[in-house]
C-alpha cells in the first residue's frame, strides 16, 4: 500500500524539476508571444516561494510505494487559504497513472484541513496532461468542483510579501 508523508528536503530536487518541466509544457505557456528567456529562474522563484508556503501550512505531500521513501508515484503542492483549498500543482508519474494517486493526494489535503468535496477549490498550474485526460479534468471539476485561477499564485505571493511587511512595520 503505497503511504503519504509531508515533502522533505531529499524529494525537493526532484519536485522542482518535475514542476518545471511539466508546467513548461502546459498550455497555459504555450501561449503565443509568450518569452520563455526567463521562465526557468522566475518559475523556480515561483516554486519556491509556494513550496515553502505549503510545506509551512503541511499541505506539500508525496506519495511513495510502501517502506520505500524514495520511490515516488506522485506529489501535490497545496495551500489552505481561508475557506478555500488551493492546489498549486500535482503530479503523478507516468507509471502510477490511473491508480488513484491524485486522487489520494486530494482525500489527505481536505481531511487535514477539514475540507468537504465539493466545494471550490482553486489551482494555479496547469500541467502537459490536463488536455490528454480530459475525463481527468471532467472527474476533478465534478468531485472538487476546481476552478482554474492562474493568477491566484501571484495573489497568494503578493499577500504574504504585504504580511510580512505589515509585521515589520507593526515591530
């Protein structure tokens, strides 16, 4: 039985890279006109920053076969805001596809955080395979009635920069 654990410091080469390469061919940067010189150093900000945010919040998850840490079936970048459950990126690879792996990464985020299915839920990145599956996308909009909101990470960022501010100001 594969087991879920919080991401740790080994798994974040290989969770940043994935994240890269596959957001890199999503649609949403394939758009036309879009310069792609800087993706790599601005997106690995981007992954950081949300990273450190979820792991901070416990909602960075890896699943991995049983006794077996690093062997991966897929990881889930997520983040609690107010009422409403953020996924900022999930991966599964491709060996573990269609094994309910994301799936399983969904039912551990809203059971710690209280979540109910059903209700919105935001994502931030799309990925290369949200197009090939489009049962994947039609089943996630059913059961987590998601909402794509790709400009809710830079929100999420500019939130937490005005906190943080906000705190050194009030000290």
């Amino acid at each position: 039985m594969p087991e879920i654990r919080p991401i740790e410091k080994p798994d974040l080469k290989y969770v940043c890279q994935s994240w890269l390469y596959d957001y890199q061919e999503s649609p949403e940067m394939a758009m036309p006109g879009l310069i792609n010189d800087d993706y790599f150093g601005y997106q690995h900000e981007m992954i950081n920053h949300l990273l450190a945010r979820a792991s901070k919040a416990g909602s960075a998850y890896i699943m991995h076969e049983d006794g077996a840490p690093h062997l991966y079936r897929g990881w889930m970048v997520a983040e609690p805001f107010d009422n409403l459950p953020v996924v900022h990126f999930i991966k599964v690879k491709k060996g573990a596809m269609h094994q309910g792996v994301a799936t399983e990464l969904m039912r551990q985020f809203y059971e710690d955080f209280g979540y109910t299915k059903g209700q919105n839920c935001a994502y931030t990145h799309s990925s290369k395979d949200i197009r090939r599956f489009s049962w994947l996308q039609a089943k996630m909009k059913k059961d987590y009635s998601v909402v794509y909101l790709p400009w809710f990470k830079h929100e999420l960022v500019q939130i937490e920069n005005d906190r943080i501010a906000e705190e050194k100001r009030n000290r």
